[in-house]
C-alpha cells in the first residue's frame, strides 16, 4: 500500500527536524536533545547548561548505544528524501549536502516528494 502526504514547506521541514532528532537519538547522540529544542542557540547560558548535562547525556549513551535497527534507516531514508526536495525546490541547480542523490540504505523503495507550486 501507498500514501500520499502533501505538506506545506513548513511542515516539511518540521517532519525532517523531528525525523533528524529520533535518529540522532538511536544512535545515541543524546548531545543533540537541548541543540534541537532551541535551535540555534549559542547564548552563553545555553551554552553552560549544555556542558553541564553533557556528562549526563554521555551515560546515557554508554548504557543504551547506537541502534542503527530497521527502523533508523527507514528514517534516514526519508529524512534526505525531505532535505533533497526542499533544497531542489528552494536552490535548483545548486549544489550542497542537502543536494546529493538520495543513498538508499534500508533496502526498500525510497519515498518520493516533488514540490508543488500553487
């Protein structure tokens, strides 16, 4: 069976934000919980909490590690499936790592996404 998903650009790029950070969490890399939950921040109180709970989020990883399972590529697969489209959308005929051919690597069929004007 297939869906079809039509989102605005927007919510694509909220989909891939929440598709990057699972991943990014099953492979351990707990580091990126405060850097995802506000962005671009490099306040320097941000910046000291983030290395207070570093030691924390280091534990975390030590006790669950990377789980690079099914699912995780399946994710992957369909997180460079949105950067790719938004980047050809918004940059045609630019290059860039948003702008490389999607690498499958779940081994299923990759998900298709064109933009849509209108």
């Amino acid at each position: 069976m297939q869906y079809r998903l039509t989102l605005s650009t927007a919510q694509a790029r909220a989909a891939d934000k929440a598709i990057e950070l699972l991943l990014r969490l099953k492979i351990g890399q707990f580091e990126e919980i405060p850097w995802a939950v506000r962005g671009g921040d490099h306040s320097e109180e941000f910046c000291r909490k983030r290395d207070e709970a570093k030691p924390h989020l280091d534990a975390l990883r030590n006790i669950y590690g990377a789980q690079k399972d099914d699912e995780w590529h399946r994710l992957y697969d369909l997180h460079q499936v949105i950067r790719k489209a938004i980047h050809d959308a918004e940059h045609p005929g630019t290059t860039g790592v948003d702008s490389y051919t999607v690498m499958c690597t779940s081994g299923e069929r990759l998900a298709k996404m064109e933009a849509e004007r209108g």
